[in-house]
C-alpha cells in the first residue's frame, strides 16, 4: 500500500503556513500548524518544519491509521481536517458522513478498525460521494464554531478555503 503522508503534509502545510501568534486564534501561538494549545510543551517559535513533519506523522496520521484506508485523497482530507479541527472532531466528521450515506456507526470520535473498514467500503462504492459529505460536515463544523462564538467568525473565510481548495474534490 502506498503511504500517502508526505503528500498530504505537504498539503496541510500550504494551508498552515509557518509562525503565527494571533490573541483572537482559540489555538494561541502557532508554528506550522502546531499550536501551543495541543503541545503546551513545545517551544513552538523555533519549532522547525522536520519537527513539525514527525509530530503529524506520530500525533495524527499514525493514531488515526490513515495508512489503512485505500485512497489518500480520503486520507490527506481526513488529516487536514485532524490537523485544524483535531483527531477527535476529524473522526466524529468521519462518523457522521458515513451515517449519512446509510452506515451505523457509532459517532464517538475514536478512529478504530469499524470506522477503517466503513471508510474503506465507501472509497471502493463512491469515493466522491464520501469525500463530498466529509466537507459537508466538515461545513456544519465550522458554522456551529461561529455560531457558539461570533468572534471566531473572522477566521470562517479561511476554513472556507480550506475545504473548497483542498485538491480541488
């Protein structure tokens, strides 16, 4: 099986960018898409781009075993979405899509071998379909965000970008 992470860094990362440090940004300081928040550990201003490469890869690619699933679109959409929402919410979004095509899985938020497997099935039935409901939710994520906090709808255009850019799907 092909390991499409490299690819899909390399995508993330375009939408990341490299050290921010906005007071509005739920995340706080960030580097690379690291924020502070998730890695309160980190000296996240000198973090380098090599760093940042091995904490996606053992944080979010490899806990939610996208080496496992047999497209790496789904799998680069899925650790984009990981990487700015977080492996939990990115798996819920999983869930829930798949619900929506007519699977029954529970929407718990942990990235397992019935989630894999579901994934798997909807990539070999309609792969487009399912990367189509994973922005929808994805969408509806990002709304309930701005609904919550009106502050945050500053960054909604961004978030936009992010699922209308994303390999152009």
């Amino acid at each position: 099986m092909k390991d499409y992470f490299k690819e899909a860094f390399l995508e993330t990362l375009g939408h990341e960018g490299g050290y921010v440090n906005d007071p509005a940004d739920p995340g706080g300081e960030t580097n690379w898409g690291i924020s502070k928040r998730s890695f309160p550990d980190l000296d996240i201003k000198s973090l380098t781009i090599d760093e940042a490469k091995e904490i996606y890869r053992r944080k979010y690619w490899d806990r939610l075993m996208l080496s496992d699933l047999d497209s790496g679109h789904i799998a680069g959409e899925l650790f984009d979405t990981a990487v700015n929402a977080g492996r939990g919410t990115a798996t819920r979004i999983a869930q829930r899509a798949l619900n929506y095509l007519g699977e029954n899985l529970l929407e718990d938020g942990a990235m397992g071998p019935v989630t894999i497997g579901a994934l798997n099935g909807w990539i070999a039935k309609d792969e487009r379909a399912l990367y189509k409901c994973l922005n929808g939710f994805q969408f509806i994520h990002y709304v309930g965000i701005t609904e919550n906090n009106e502050d945050l709808s500053r960054f909604a255009r961004g978030w936009m970008k992010r699922i209308q850019d994303y390999r152009r799907g």
